[in-house]
C-alpha cells in the first residue's frame, strides 16, 4: 500500500535571471523582498511570507522560466510514495543546504510535459 501524499503547499519558486546580482539587487532594493541568504553556485532567496523565492541562472533547467517547488513533511516517504504512482525523478532526495535550525532536502521531478518540479523539506535540527 502506497502511503498517502498531496502535494498543495507550495514552499518555493525558482525564477531564471540572467544575472543574479543585478536581479538580487532588484528584488531586495527596488522591490523590497526581504533577502534571505546566497548559496553557491549563483543562487539567491528571498521571504515571500510562507514562500521562498529562489532567483538562479537558468543552466540545468531544459523548459520554462519557473520551477514550482512543494513542501512536503516527510521527503523520504513523499519520494516513495509518488515514485510509486509513476513520477518520474530526476534524483533521490539529497541534502542541499545546512541552515542554522533545519536542513533543507529536495528531490527533482518531472511532470507529463518534461517540466522540472520538486519536493523539499526542512528538517529540524536535533536539539543538542
């Protein structure tokens, strides 16, 4: 039995720039996002209340400006579960970054039309 997963909260939009420092300068100074944090290679976020934008170069990203990125609770069990329907991933979940208070995992997907997608998670960090 296949566990049960919906995606419906988007946690992430990744835009494709042209040149991140210019448009992280646009988005922080003349639009008035709170800036969030740089992550190489070339990545930018921002605080869009319960969304994260995510500014990038479009390398790796074979259509489309955007990429839709759901918030799922349990990565590992929401990978299984959508593999198991047929979705077909790019890669397994994989830690991508170590923020202070939880890891962010995400796996990549593609959907009927070659779109890239993904799942993410933020983890908890244990309490030491």
């Amino acid at each position: 039995m296949t566990a049960e997963v919906t995606l419906s909260h988007i946690g992430q939009i990744g835009v494709s720039v042209k040149d991140v420092e210019r448009a992280t300068a646009f988005y922080r100074d003349r639009l008035g996002l709170r800036y969030l944090f740089t992550a190489p290679p070339g990545l930018s976020f921002f605080d869009c209340s319960d969304v994260r934008l995510m500014l990038s170069r479009p390398e790796g990203q074979p259509h489309g400006n955007s990429i839709l990125y759901f918030r799922v609770p349990d990565i590992q069990a929401a990978h299984g579960a959508l593999a198991g329907r047929g979705v077909r991933f790019h890669d397994a979940p994989r830690l991508i970054a170590q923020m202070e208070s939880y890891d962010l995992w995400m796996a990549f997907f593609y959907d009927s039309e070659d779109n890239m997608m993904a799942i993410m998670s933020e983890v908890p960090k244990a309490k030491q």
